[in-house]
C-alpha cells in the first residue's frame, strides 16, 4: 500500500488501541510496547509536554563534552549528500535526547521548527511519545516510526528513523542517529542506511580505541619486560594493552574504586596500580583467592537503559553495565532460582525453544564476566549466591526495550492490564 494508505491504517489501529479495541492490524511490536510506556506514563495522545529548550550556551556545552562531536564528519559523509533530494533532515541527540545538531534540506528544518524538533530539544519519549530518538534511546534498537505510529497525533505528518551509537568500550550509550522528514518522501531502506552510518560512526570509535591502546602498549612494553612477576598495562575501561606473566585477556572489570595504589581487582586479586600515559600499570601481588569469592549479586533493573549488575564478596565489590540482552537472560535467571535450560531461554526470550545457538553465545560472554556467579546444566546463579533484584517503581518500565514473551508477561502480570495485543 501508498503512504497514505499506510497512514490511515495506522490511525485506526492507533484509535483502536487507545480506546481498547480490537483494532484493524497489529502493530509492530516494539511500537505496540512504546505505546504501553506511553499510557502507563500519562503521555497525553493529542499533545505533548514540551520541555524547556536548552539554552545557546548549554547546547554548546553539552556539544564541547559529547563523544559524538568527534563524529560528526562520519555522519555527514554518510548522510548528508543524500538529504536535500530526500527531503529529510539529519539529528544528532545525546543520551538524555536533546538535539545537539540538526541538518538538512532548509524548508524541512523549518517544518521541524513548527513541530519543536530544533536544537536544544528534549525529545524523550516520556516527553513527546514514541519517536524515532526517545524511542531508540529505550530499546537501544534502531527504530523506525512511521506517521500515526507515533503516540502523539501532532506528529503524524513524519517518519523518522533512529539508531543508536555505543561506545565501543564500554557499551555505553551516547546517543541516537536520526533521519526525519515529511510521511510522502520516506523510503522503506531508510533505517538501513541510517543504522549503516551508525555502524560506521561506532567502528571510527574503535579505531581510534585500537590507535590509543597501541600508544599505551607502545609505553607499557619496555616496562613490563623488566618485571619478574605478573602485570597487565590497562586503558580507564579496563582493555588490555600488554600483560607479562599472565594469559592474555581481552578486557578486565574494574571495581569502583579503581586507582593508584593498592586495588582489589576481582580477577587479578590484590593489586598495586600506578598511573601510565593513557592508563594504568596493574601489578598482581597477591594471587586470586577464595576470599574474593561472589557472595551476594544485585541485579539493578529500576533504571531504563542504565541496568547493572553489582557483585560483592569478603574483599570488596565491583559492578557490570549491562547490554539489553543481558539484562533479559539475568531477569529471566534471577525469576528462575532452579534454573533454565537453553531451550526454555529461548522460549521465554524469542518464543521459540530452537533458538538456543543464540543463547549459549549470550550466556556465555555473560559468564566471562560472571563466571563465578553463574552455574550451567542448568542455566542459573550459582547455589551459594544471595540474589538480589531490584525492579522499577512503574512495572511497565520493566526492561522496556524487551519484547521477550516472558518479560512482557512479568510486566502485564504486575499491571494487570493489556490494552495493545
């Protein structure tokens, strides 16, 4: 079907499931669940709450400070050549959703002026529904949100098409890859392109990661061959650069209170740490023991897209940020005291029990991390582990992103309602 078409489906199916009824098609899944967060969350259909705009000089603040400045020329390269044909505008939001930069075909920016979408905005989901930059930062997926799609009918004359970028490092999110324009000119292919671009803009990110930690090892390598015992040259987060009198390992977790001079490090043991050009020279002076050993595990769930595992034992604690798909399998864990075998994950996740390939990879660079806590034959936390976890206050803010069937029974078991099918 034509665009229009299209639209006028989607108000119907929009009408339907505010009203309750059945409507005349269902909608995509991950729209159906930002719709959910949407009337759990008050967001009013017909208007949106618009937040202060930031002002000049907190716009260029938070620009000078953000990871994807250094950016920009891959995304330009990547997208801009194409917009004025298009007819489409390119956004660049950080991790809060505010419009940090915005370019494009002129007599778009100006139809975006009219709709609040400027630079300097707060386009969150909870404040101005589903779209194609709050919605992508809640799921961590691109998403692509086409006329009455979106929750907020002022809105219904755009498609967007957002996709996150990630810190390679890290995992952490720094912000959404947005291209919009009016519904008649938006192409199907659009949210491949821009989730290529987005690609593109993360292995630049890895790039210059690989280019710094080859500077530290460059430093770290007279060093390490002087010294007798075991030693590894680390980057902030934790990447090795070189090691001496160890197996080689890609990434180590470190504990908060990571530092100069003596460290507990989960993996390593005792620790004395000194400062080097670009990161740490971490000696092992003591072997990992028992002592170390995981004792209590809090799986924080409470906050949308900043959910985190915090491990303690007898010598200290240290904390995991968790990936969308992390979080689900550890939910599912932390539900399932017996445990789960890679068969009935894949049920609870995808709703079909063959998909246990992609289970066992997933559990498996969770173990990497968390290989003490976690037990297998079956999947779960190991037996002499206290388990604690915490969910959010709203239970419709239950891992969000998530359109696992078990997670979202958890959610509409704790709501007792189910409006959208």
């Amino acid at each position: 079907m034509d665009a229009r078409e299209a639209a006028r489906l989607l108000k119907g199916v929009r009408a339907a499931a505010l009203a309750g009824d059945r409507p005349p098609a269902a909608p995509r899944p991950e729209i159906a669940e930002s719709w959910r967060r949407m009337m759990a969350g008050g967001v009013h259909p017909d208007r949106d709450s618009r937040s202060r705009m930031l002002s000049a000089a907190e716009t260029e603040e938070r620009r000078q400070t953000s990871p994807l400045r250094d950016l920009l020329p891959v995304l330009r390269e990547g997208l801009l050549p194409a917009l004025d044909e298009a007819l489409h505008i390119m956004v660049v939001a950080d991790a809060d959703g505010r419009l940090l930069w915005r370019e494009g075909h002129s007599s778009i920016l100006r139809n975006a002026d009219r709709l609040g979408f400027g630079v300097g905005a707060h386009w969150d989901e909870a404040v101005v529904g589903t779209n194609g930059v709050g919605t992508a930062l809640v799921t961590r997926r691109p998403v692509q949100v086409f006329s009455a799609e979106h929750f907020v009918s002022s809105h219904h004359d755009w498609t967007c098409a957002g996709a996150p970028v990630r810190d390679p490092r890290d995992g952490q999110l720094l912000g959404v890859l947005d291209v919009s324009g009016p519904l008649a000119t938006m192409h199907p292919a659009t949210l491949t392109w821009v989730s290529s671009v987005a690609r593109l803009a993360e292995r630049e990110l890895r790039v210059r990661h690989l280019e710094s930690l080859e500077r530290l090892r460059a430093v770290a390598a007279p060093l390490l061959a002087r010294m007798p015992g075991r030693a590894l040259a680390l980057d902030a987060n934790g990447w090795t650069a070189a090691v001496t009198g160890l197996a080689p390992t890609e990434r180590i977790p470190l504990p908060k209170t990571f530092g100069p001079g003596r460290v507990w490090v989960p993996q390593l043991g005792d620790c004395l740490v000194e400062p080097l050009p670009g990161g740490w020279l971490v000696t092992v002076t003591e072997a990992r023991t028992g002592a170390g050993a995981a004792a209590r595990v809090v799986l924080d769930l409470s906050r949308p897209g900043a959910w985190r595992a915090t491990v303690y034992g007898a010598a200290g604690s240290w904390s995991q940020e968790l990936s969308p798909r992390h979080a689900e399998l550890l939910f599912l864990l932390a539900e399932s005291p017996r445990g789960r075998s890679a068969a009935e994950l894949a049920q609870e996740l995808f709703g079909d029990p063959t998909r246990t390939v992609t289970v066992r990879a997933e559990i498996s660079r969770i173990r990497r991390n968390l290989g003490g806590v976690l037990a297998h034959r079956p999947y779960r936390f190991a037996h002499d582990v206290e388990v604690e976890l915490i969910r959010p206050g709203n239970p419709a803010a239950l891992l969000p992103h998530s359109t696992a069937p078990a997670v979202i029974s958890a959610r509409l078991g704790h709501t007792g309602t189910g409006v959208i099918p």
